[in-house]
C-alpha cells in the first residue's frame, strides 16, 4: 500500500506531506469516487461547515461542501471534475449554498459519493474521459509547464502574418461552433454541447489555476482553453467544415509541451 504513487500522493494532498506532483502521470481509474468520511471529517461532521467557500485549505477553518472535497479529493483534479457533475445533477455549490442545514449537505454527500461514467458523459460530452484527464493533467501541471504551453501558442500564432494570425483561431473556433450547430437535430442537442463546454472550461481553468502561479497561468490559459472546445468536439471533425486541421491547431501548443490531448491523436513532432 505505501508504495502505491497515487495512494502516497492522496495521503501527502490531505495531510500536506511533502509529495512529488509528477507521480500523478500514472494513469488513474476514470472511475471517481468522494472520500465521504474524510470529507465529512474536513467539516469537522457539520461544525465547521458553511455556505460559501471559506478557507478549504486551513483544516481549522470552516467551509462549504465543495472546499472540503477538494481538500480530500482522491486524485488532484477530481475535484473541478465533482464540482461539475453536481452542478448538472443538483449536488453543486449552489446546492451547497441552498441546503438548510448541514444534514441536507450529508444526505446529498452519500446519495452522490459515486461519480460514474453515465454523469461525467453527460456533464462533459463524448470526449469525457479524454477531458477528465486533461482536467487532472491540468492539476499537476507546473509554472514551468504552464510557461511553455503559453509560449507554444505564442508561437503559433506568430508563425501567421498580421490579421491572418487571429483569423486562423477564429475559424478554427467557429468551425466547431457551426459543427456543434450543423450536428443538432434540436436547440436540446446544442445546448447539451454548450453545457458540456461550458464545464470543461470551468474544470480545467479552476484545475490549472491552483496547481500554476498567476503568471504561468496567464501565459498558458488560453492554450488550456483551446484544447478543452477541441475535445468537447472532436467527435465532429470531417462534419460541417470542421477539420482536422482546425482542430489540430486548437490542440498543438498543448499537445507540443505536455502530449495529446486524445489517445487516438498523433503526437506532435517539430
């Protein structure tokens, strides 16, 4: 048990032993499961529980539902990934905010300890395990890291001239907007799509801010932003005029720093 990365890795997180991040690069199981009892110990079983975000890093101070299971989070990312999923299936920060008392947040904490593949492929699109692990990659990467994404997309865009620089990101971005579009049957399949971008985004920029100084992630968010639509999407490449040059390029400056974005993707070569 002790020489189990990830198990070594979850003791340091929750009892803020030293810890090398990198580990995490071991690939773990899709599967998500909230640790209740440590969660429920964070909240000190209802004392140090409130509505609001608080202070989820000091095990002393109070915070809400969400706070503390990111304090707990089984796997670094997981956390932005839960956030998510209960926003969709009413056990979100809102809920947190809303609940009467601290007995309604357990009840909801055990009714949905189980994140399963049927909730994260509905909060996060076809592509979700592709964006669950984007997401977790994301929570480890490194102020280095996060530089070297920021500056492969600097360059990207500096290998264009002038205006066609902006042109090119902005036909990529609105080819798959279109795609997302052309692909709907309804105005319910769209907003499906939009949803599930819309929580990608928010996992993986929450996941990359915590783990990135400021700096760093001002340099790389973009980039991180690029590939999470393009995973939201890639199951529309070669429909409604989206290419995969197009989505090649949302993916390239983080695939060229930290790898695909997509086991079946090439890796990138200079």
């Amino acid at each position: 048990m002790s020489t189990n990365p990830i198990a070594a890795n979850l003791r340091a997180w929750v009892y803020h032993e030293p810890h090398d991040p990198l580990q995490h690069r071991e690939e773990p199981p899709m599967s998500i499961t909230i640790p209740v009892d440590a969660v429920k110990a964070r909240l000190d079983n209802g004392r140090l529980w409130l509505k609001g975000w608080g202070t989820p890093t000091d095990p002393t101070a109070g915070t809400c539902l969400h706070g503390a299971i990111r304090y707990c989070q089984p796997t670094p990312g997981d956390a932005y990934l839960i956030e998510q999923v209960g926003a969709r299936f009413g056990f979100g920060t809102l809920a947190n905010d809303e609940a009467a008392d601290f007995a309604a947040v357990e009840r909801m904490l055990v009714e949905h300890a189980e994140i399963t593949d049927g909730m994260l492929a509905v909060t996060f699109g076809p592509q979700w395990e592709s964006i669950v692990a984007l997401v977790r990659r994301a929570a480890v990467i490194t102020p280095d890291e996060a530089q070297k994404v920021g500056a492969a997309r600097g360059a990207a865009w500096g290998a264009a001239r002038g205006a066609a620089k902006d042109a090119a990101w902005d036909a990529a971005w609105v080819a798959a907007w279109v795609a997302v579009r052309a692909a709907a049957r309804d105005a319910a399949r769209a907003a499906a799509r939009d949803d599930a971008r819309d929580a990608a985004w928010a996992a993986v920029r929450a996941a990359a801010w915590d783990a990135a100084v400021a700096a760093a992630w001002d340099a790389a968010w973009a980039a991180v932003w690029d590939a999470a639509w393009a995973l939201v999407t890639r199951d529309l490449i070669g429909q409604h005029g989206y290419t995969q040059s197009h989505y090649d390029l949302l993916t390239r400056p983080w695939a060229s720093v930290i790898g695909p974005v997509h086991p079946d993707d090439k890796p990138v070569t200079a």
